[in-house]
C-alpha cells in the first residue's frame, strides 16, 4: 500500500466511526479550511522589530529566552520564513503585524511618526500571498516606555506621544484593510503597570480611558478595521498592578463597542480563557484571542494540543461562534528552531479546531438536557481515542502540505540550507 492510499483508507476508516456518532468529518474538514488564524509575526525574530539594526525586546513585562541560531535579521528573511511556514499549514492563515516591523529605510522613524507608506511593502506582499493582514502597536520596547506608562501616564507629553502612535496605527491598519479588501484588527495592548503596590491606580485608569476615548475618535469603516484591546493580569515588573486589567477593559470593549482580546496567558493559571468565550460574547459582538501556553506564568511557550486550548475551540465551535471569535496566536520561543515552533503551535491551535468541529455536539447536548450526565462524561472521554489523528493527515494531503512527520524533515532542511546561514549581526 503506498503512503497516499494508507492516508485514505485510514481516513475512511475514521469517517465510518465519526459517522456513526452523528459527525460529519468532511463538513468539519470544509470548516476547518475556512478557519483563518492570525500568524503573530514576532515569532520569527523574538520580537525585535526593525527599527534599528540593533534592535531588541526591551521593557514592558514580556520576555523571551533563548538564543537559537537562525533569527530573521530583516524583513526579507522575515517574509522567507512566514512563506515557509505558511507553506507548511493546511488552510490560508492571516499575518498578525506590530508597527515596529515596519519598513523604515535607512531613517529612523520615531513611533508619533509612522505612516501607511511604511507598511505597504506588507501590504503588498500580503497581496501576493493572498492573505489578510492584522495590525498591533508598539507600545513597548522605546525610551518613552520606560517609566512604566504610556497610554496612561501622568506625563502629558509622554501619553500624547502613545496616544499619537496608536492613533496611526489604527490609520495604517484601516489602509491595510482597504487594499486587502479583508478587514485589519487592530489590537491594543500596553505594558502599563505598577512593580509595587500602587496608590493612585484610579487616576492610571482614568487617564487610560481618556487615552482610548481620544484614540477611538475616528472612525473607520467595519470592511476596514475593528479594534480590540487586550488585556492582562501581571508583567515582569508589573506584579502589583496593571492600569489595562480585563475588568477594565472588558467594562471598556463593551460600552463602546470594542472586541476584547483574551490572551490565555493573561489571567490566573487556573482560569480558563475558554469558559470566558460564551461569557464575553454575550455583551460584545466579537472577540479576538491570543492563544498562548503559559507555563506557571505568561511565559508564552509554543503552543501545544492541550486542555486550554481544547477548550477554547469547543467552546468556539458549540457557541456557533465561529465569525465572532477570531484566533490569533501570541507565543515566542527562542530556545529552539523558531520555523519548526511556529509551525508546531500553529498545527496545534488547528488540530484542537479539529477536535472540537468533530465532536458529536448535538448528541451531547441533548445527553446535557436530559440530565443524563453519566452519558455526556462518556462520549467526551471517548472522543478522545476516537481518530482524528487520521481526519487531521487526510486533510494535510488534500491540502498539499506536509503530512504527519514529515514536516519535521522540511524543518530540519531549512535550517540547514537557509537559517544556519544567517550569521549573527
Ligand atoms: C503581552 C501581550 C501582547 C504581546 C504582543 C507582542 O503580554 O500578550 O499581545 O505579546 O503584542
Ligand atoms: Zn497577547
């Protein structure tokens, strides 16, 4: 039997038991193709940026760690790397862009500065690979970061001089969505917050909010741009308090009709950002997500095929949720090869998709409504042998992209032919 025709008997084989079960494994299939995740760029370059040849992560309460050879040191190594790690994922994703990545020339070009113009290199690009582009400010890693505040600082000069920088971000985002003729989200976040106990958190928050209220005073149409803002409980340097908490900026998203950003890192390590999915959508009309692996800390490991994530698609799945709620990924390892960790959590995020279309939704939920609870335990537990592993390969083939292992493989020959060729600046 050659490979192709064990990946499809296999297939057939899963489909009969799905079948039986009442799931449709090639309406899940069709699902799961449509479903697009945003690529958070900074995972090739462990968030630098290219502002300055020398630029690096600084401030702000993230960090990352490790120092595997290979980064990306500019922008075409940068759109090398996305192309290969795009050429690796089932489905089209989308490319998640911060303004530090913008295209500045030789001229440095402070963040009140930045314009559409700098980005349409990106734009362009997104146009060849036929994708849709999301947009973040930058409001960390810069001098004026450093005291700890920016949209909410008490120096006027220095939150005027955010307030102007996302105000042109969100200008470039609109512009990204125009050309591409799909809507930008723009995401907020900001490392403002206080290392020891605070005592005038009210006066931070209320200059957050008049900081937001400026921000979102012009308007752009939906086609274009929607704004989301993201919220967290902690950062390195942050531990006692932070001004954009979720219960702010929850209150925020939902009087002014915002999309929340829930980052799974973000809250205490026993919440689960899925339970929040139904909670939230109640109130705002859409969500944005960063689905991260935090381990005992918002330590944005890789992604894997965990609970939390699980979670996060079956909820998205059983809400029906699926144009309300849009997936991007925020984690950034520098430990091992930054391809193959892309590539990793991005198949991950997509194979808990998976999971959750190919679950027997109705059949649970009338167990559910019956008070047969005895029966809804056993059929989630015995989804879980259930084989999807073998639905997830059919559909890397039908795709055309690398089944099961063989990514690995490619992997390892791109780091050989390309990323070990990228000496250290
Ligand atoms: C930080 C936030 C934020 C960043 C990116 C780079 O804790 O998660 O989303 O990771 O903007
Ligand atoms: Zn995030």
């Amino acid at each position: 039997m050659t490979r192709k025709e064990s990946i499809i008997q296999s297939y057939e084989l899963a489909r009969h038991q799905y079948t039986s079960l009442g799931v449709d494994t090639a309406q899940a299939l069709k699902s799961l193709k449509e479903f697009e995740i945003s690529l958070h760029c900074w995972q090739t370059d462990d968030v630098s940026g290219f502002e300055s040849p020398d630029a690096a992560l600084g401030g702000g309460g993230i960090a990352v760690t490790g120092n595997y050879p290979g980064k990306s040191r500019n922008i075409a190594e940068m759109r090398q790397d996305l192309e290969k790690v795009m050429s690796l994922l089932p489905g089209k994703q989308r490319l998640n862009l911060h303004a530090s990545y913008g295209e500045f020339g030789d001229s440095f070009v402070d963040r009140d500065r930045i314009e559409p113009v700098h980005f349409q290199g990106w734009i362009d690009w997104a146009t060849k690979q036929e994708i849709a582009l999301d947009f973040n400010c930058t409001c960390f890693s810069h001098p004026k970061a450093d005291g700890g505040y920016t949209l909410s600082s008490k120096d006027e000069g220095i939150r005027y001089f955010w307030v102007e920088h996302v105000k042109r971000c969100r200008a470039i985002g609109a512009e990204m969505g125009k050309q591409l003729g799909k809507t930008c989200i723009h995401n907020i976040w900001i490392p403002d917050g206080s290392k020891d106990v605070p005592v005038d958190r009210y006066t931070h928050r209320a200059l957050l909010k008049k900081s937001l209220d400026e921000i979102f005073e012009v308007e752009y149409p939906t086609e274009y741009l929607k704004d989301s803002i993201e919220s967290k409980l902690f950062g390195i340097g942050a531990e006692s308090m932070t001004v954009g908490s979720h219960d702010f900026y929850l209150a925020y998203a939902v009087q002014n009709k915002k999309l929340i950003c829930l980052d799974n890192g973000h809250f205490h390590p026993t919440e689960q950002v899925g339970d929040k999915i139904s909670a939230c959508l109640q109130f705002v009309d859409e969500l944005m997500l960063h689905v991260t692996r935090p381990v005992r800390w918002d330590s944005d490991h890789v992604v894997t095929f965990n609970e939390d994530v699980v979670l996060i698609a079956q909820e998205i799945v059983r809400s029906a949720a699926f144009d309300r709620v849009h997936m991007g990924l925020d984690f950034f390892d520098a430990s091992i090869n930054r391809i193959g960790a892309y590539v990793i959590g991005t198949r991950a995020a997509q194979q808990a998709m998976l999971y959750a279309l190919l679950e027997p939704v109705d059949t649970l939920k009338s167990y559910e409504n019956e008070g047969k609870n005895f029966e809804r335990l056993a059929l989630l537990e015995l989804m879980k042998s259930k084989p999807f592993g073998a639905v997830w390969d059919y559909f890397c083939m039908q795709e055309g992209v690398s089944v099961g292992e063989d990514y690995i493989a490619e992997v390892q020959a791109y780091e050989k032919g390309v990323l070990s060729q990228r000496k250290e600046a």
